[in-house]
C-alpha cells in the first residue's frame, strides 16, 4: 500500500446558497445545543469508480472529474439553500446569523487505490483525508438526492429552538489535558450474534448495540483499573435520539441537536464488572429514560431540567475529566442511513469516522453488510495499552 498518499489540494472554493434566506432570518440555537460536549466528529464517504452512472460521452477519467465536481457544487449550492443555517454564522449563544455565508468545498487527489484504503484502513492514512467540520447525515442525504435529481421532496425543519429555547447557563470548565490513544474495532455479525447469545436469558431481544456496548465498557473499565489502581466509581453516558420520544413528537426532519444522555453507573469495588450485568443495566437506563422523556405530563422546561440533571459529570468537560469518578461518553450512529448517500455513481463503499483525540469516547457504527459494527475508542494511553490486550474483547473483535 501507498504510504505517501498525502493528498494535494486541487482547488478551493466558497460555496453559497442557490437563493438567498428568506428574509435573512435568524435560527435560534436550542438548549440541546447549549449542554452537550462541543466535539465535531467527521465522516468520510469512499465511493467506487463506476462510469456508466454518469451521462457523458467520452469517459475520460478528468472529464468525469470535472463533471462530478460540477453536479457536487451545484447540488451542494442547492442543499445549503434549503439547509440555510449551515450557511450561516454562529453569532451568539442563542443565535445563528443566515447571512448565506457559505461552505468551503476542497477538492483534492491523492496517489493510490480505493482497495488500498479499504483493504488496509490505517489510522494515520485515513487521518490525512479528513478535513475539519461536522456532516449531518440527513444534509449528506439531501445533498445527495439534489445531485442525482431524484425529485424528492426535501423540507428540513428548524424548530428545535422554538420548542427547546437556549438560556443562560454557567460558561464550561476548559478540559484537563491528557495523553490518549485511539483505535478502530471491528465486530463481525458472528461475534455479535455470539455475545447476544450470552445473555439471551437475561435480557430480551438484546440489540447489537447493546452487547458491543456493555463490551467496550467492561473492558474500558477494567483497563483502567489496572493501569491505575485506582477503584473509582465509573458512569457512562449514553446517547438517545429524543425526536420520536418527546411529547408531542418532532420529526426526524428536525436539524439540530434533540438527544439526551442517560446515565449507567458502576459502583466503586473490587470485583469484575460482569458483562451479562451491564447489558441489563443499559436496558434498564434506556428504559426508563425514554419512559421519562416521552411523559405527557412532563413539560418542556421539565424536560429540560430532567436533561441538566441526568449529565452531571458531564458538562464542563469534553474530555469527560472528573475528579470523583470516571466518565465514559458512548454514542451510536448504527441504523443511521449513511450507506444511501447515492450522488449519482452509486452508494458508497464505505463510511467511516475518525478516533477522536477525547478521553473515554466511544462512537460505533454499522459496517456496509448492516449487521457488524465498527467502534472508534479513545482511552489514555495507559488504559488503550491494557485495553488492547483485553483476552475477553479480542474474542469478539479485531483491532486495527
């Protein structure tokens, strides 16, 4: 494989709205939008060469470059028209100022094949083909459907700040810095299926997310208690899509942040977590905190301070440091629909994220075949040494 791959930017261009905002209005950031950890998780969609999806004649490499580069632009331009406060500015705590500033659009080539990268996806390679910012998977589906002139309706909402509004809350504590490392792993459907079988008689119908879940956090756990000695109580925080739980329900359509974080504590001892023990008691958390957050008679502001109170430890730090207890923040992109992005040359091949330089963050994912899953952990350094060599996880997964 091609080590030398850094990839020279080609050209770069600010891309604006099609049609200016209506009105130039504002879009009013929510109170989801105020609590929760500021940290931009990347994507990266790799896409196979496949010509005869596209309407030209001669198929030469650098005219269908140049046309796909022009149907991205243009769609692109399109999407931010509807998507208008991506177009923006933020201006304030409360406020994105829609003044169709646009997006920067980067084209660049690198020198080697699409089978080097995902036949042998290392960290550093990948690291290189990440450009900073945050893609939406609806926007990245939107987008797509523009570019392919699908002519589907698209209707993003923005109402999250009307229902959710900000308010004023106590400026975050800077992060503590610490020494991490990152890795990638891989679990195959056999080995899921495997874990779900584990505990098939204690929970119902486990869900892969689950058992790769209460996995990764038993194993993170025991790293870091024997890299440090220390006993300290854990907790992690688990990320819940609020839009079909609130009451009234919002639309999936909804831009913007509207999660909540339940809570799954361990007790400060000495014993083994058990893995059968933690699925049951992330079904438990999961539970109750949608039971909670779907309640007809709970209101907004209730919601809202029922939100505050189920992430302390939390805030304050994205690096998840605290000084009483070890916090772990998990969040799942599985069933997300990232393999539809379909610009016109067919859907990807893959799509993947980065490990993120964030103390105990955890992001898994679905593979392509729909049923694996790939997670991204970042642990410090100490715990990543002992965490790899986790006999327990390396039973059920790959480490890249």
């Amino acid at each position: 494989m091609a080590t030398n791959m850094q990839p020279q930017i080609v050209s770069r261009e600010k891309i604006k709205p099609s049609s200016p905002t209506p009105n130039q209005k504002n879009s009013h950031l929510s109170f989801f939008d105020q609590i929760f950890p500021r940290i931009y998780v990347p994507l990266v969609f790799f896409y196979p060469e496949n010509d005869h999806t596209i309407a030209i004649n001669d198929h030469n490499p650098k005219t269908d470059n140049v046309h796909k580069s022009t149907v991205l632009k243009s769609s692109l331009s399109a999407a931010l028209a509807l998507h208008y406060p991506l177009a923006g500015r933020i201006r304030d705590d409360f406020t994105i100022d829609c003044r169709d500033d646009g997006v920067i659009f980067l084209e660049a080539k690198a020198k080697c094949e699409l089978s080097d990268i995902l036949n042998h996806p290392r960290e550093e390679i990948l690291k290189l083909l990440f450009p900073d910012g945050l893609c939406m998977c609806s926007f990245m589906n939107d987008w797509a459907s523009l570019a392919r002139n699908s002519g589907q309706e698209i209707r993003p909402e923005f109402n999250i700040g009307s229902s959710y509004p900000a308010v004023n809350l106590p400026i975050r504590k800077p992060p503590k810095k610490v020494n991490c490392a990152s890795r990638r792993l891989v679990f195959d459907a056999s080995d899921i299926a495997k874990l779900k079988a584990i505990v098939a008689n204690e929970v119902k119908n486990p869900t892969r997310v689950e058992v790769v879940t209460a996995l990764l956090y038993k194993c993170a756990i025991s790293a870091s208690r024997a890299s440090s000695g220390s006993l300290k109580p854990t907790v992690s925080h688990h990320a819940m899509n609020l839009r079909a739980r609130v009451f009234p329900p919002l639309s999936e359509r909804c831009s913007g942040n509207l999660i909540g974080l339940f809570p799954v504590s361990t007790m400060e001892d000495d014993r083994e977590m058990e893995f059968v023990w933690l699925v049951k008691r992330l079904r438990q958390g999961k539970t109750q905190f949608s039971n909670t957050c779907s309640s007809e008679t709970l209101s907004g502001k209730e919601l809202c301070l029922f939100i505050l109170e189920s992430i302390k430890g939390l805030r304050g730090s994205c690096s998840c440091n605290d000084e009483d207890q070890e916090v772990y923040l998990f969040t799942s992109w599985c069933r997300f629909p990232l393999y539809e992005a379909d610009f016109g040359w067919g859907k990807p091949e893959w799509v993947t994220t980065l490990c993120l330089e964030a103390k105990n963050f955890i992001i898994v994912m679905d593979r392509r075949e729909g049923d694996g899953i790939d997670a991204f952990v970042t642990l410090e350094e100490d715990a990543m040494a002992m965490f790899e060599r986790d006999k327990e996880l390396l039973d059920f997964a790959s480490i890249y």
